[in-house]
C-alpha cells in the first residue's frame, strides 16, 4: 500500500508539473507556427515543411502531457476510425520514413463507434509512436481495422524489438519505460481513454519478434 501511494504521489505531482510545463510550452509554440504559416507562404522560406513538421510533432508531445491533467473537455460523437487514424499516420510519416519504416493500413470495415475523436487520436498517436520506436533500424508495421461482434478493431503490427512477460505484464503502468528518452505515460493514458469508451486493449508479443496491440471500441448503436 505504501507504495501504491508513493507511486501515486508521485504520478500526481508529476502530472501537475507536466501540465504546467505543456501549458506554458502551448501559446508560444502557436505563435510560432503562425508566424511560419505567414512566412512560408510570402517568402517561400526553404524547409518550411520539414519546420512545420517538427512543431507539431512539439504540440503532439505537449498534447500527451495536458492529457494528464485535469479531463479535458470531452465530446462522444459518432466518428470512424480510419479519418482518424489517418491523420495520425500523416504526423509520423517523416520519422517512420527517416527510420526506414514501411507502414501499411488495410480497412476491411471501418462502422462508427461512439468517442471522442481527439482522444482517440491520442490512442492511435501512443501506439504507433511506441511502434515505431520498436523499430530502430528499419521495419514494418501493418494496421488492420475490422469489426468484431459488436466491436471495430484497431490491429497494430510490429516486427520490432518485442516486450518479455513481464515488460508485458507491466505495460500501463505509470513511469514503467524501457527507453532511455520514454516516460512511461503513454500506454497508461492508452488504458484511461479506452476505459472511458467501455472498450479494451489486447496485446501480444514476443521478444525479438514485434508486438501486435489490438484495440476493440464499442460500435455506436445509432
Ligand atoms: P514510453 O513509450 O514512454 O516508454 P509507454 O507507456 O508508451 O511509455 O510504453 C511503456 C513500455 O512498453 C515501453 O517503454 C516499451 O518497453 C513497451 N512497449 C510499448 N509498446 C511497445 C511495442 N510496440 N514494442 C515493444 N515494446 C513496447
Ligand atoms: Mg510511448
């Protein structure tokens, strides 16, 4: 018990010093991305695309960290996946191309499910991120969306560096990271979203071989 409540100490502290930090990073970063949005279409300033995508990347990072904070406004809606999932992959496409990353997404049914769409991109943004960050040198990663008895799935892919029993056994758990740059936050906010929807989370994997993560999200009844 003793130390659930230090881990739990420890996790809010964090979490309110994180907020902080992401709030003050946010309004700064938005300037800056307005004023290059100005620059770059008058004075077709060179790597501006390459800028761009460095600063979102920035206001993806901030987003992980306001997440932590107290809960955002939330929005169920009826939305699909694929848009979503989309846009997720557009973020990512130069760092999985710089990583010699091929990444392939087959729909065979993508229904409408009941969430909110920007925690679901937060969903899909935690799992391809540490997807990629499975894969060092070069690899695959496969998406697969169909639906299961009353369920879209979501099937991320990986043939990277794999997770033992016990790294498995772990996984969501705050500050549990085997990166020497990781904070182990990601798959815990993964959990929390995914509960929220009344959805859940399988994952298999083997050390050495890759990882498949497999998200099922309630088909809206509407
Ligand atoms: P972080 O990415 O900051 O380490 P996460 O909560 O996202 O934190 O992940 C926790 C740990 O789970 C990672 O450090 C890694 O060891 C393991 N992990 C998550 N996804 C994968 C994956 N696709 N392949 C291998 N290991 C993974
Ligand atoms: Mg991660």
């Amino acid at each position: 018990t003793e130390e659930i409540l230090r881990n739990t100490e420890k996790l809010v502290f964090a979490g309110q010093i994180a907020v902080g930090i992401a709030h003050e990073i946010r309004n700064p970063l938005t300037t800056v991305k307005g004023m290059l949005q100005l620059l770059g279409k008058d004075n077709c300033l060179r790597h501006y695309n390459l800028i761009m995508s460095e600063l979102e990347r920035m206001n993806m990072i901030v987003s992980e960290f306001l997440i932590l904070g107290k809960p955002q406004a939330v929005h169920f809606r009826k939305d699909r996946c694929f848009p979503v999932l989309q846009e997720v992959l557009n973020l990512f496409e130069i760092q999985a191309a710089l990583n010699c990353i091929t990444v392939d997404c087959v729909v065979h049914a993508d229904h409408p499910i009941r969430c909110d769409r920007n925690q679901i991109k937060q969903v899909f943004m935690n799992i391809v991120k540490n997807a990629i960050e499975a894969l060092p040198h070069a690899g695959k990663i496969h998406i697969l969306l169909e639906t299961r008895e009353g369920y879209q799935r979501i099937r991320f892919a990986d043939n990277g560096v794999g997770m033992s029993e016990e790294m498995l056994q772990r996984i969501g758990e705050p500050f549990h990271t085997t990166k020497s740059e990781g904070n182990g936050l990601g798959m815990m906010i993964v959990k929390k979203i995914i509960d929220a929807h009344h959805g859940r989370m399988d994952i298999a994997s083997e050390v050495g071989k890759g990882t498949i993560v497999d998200i099922y999200l309630p088909l809206s009844e509407d």
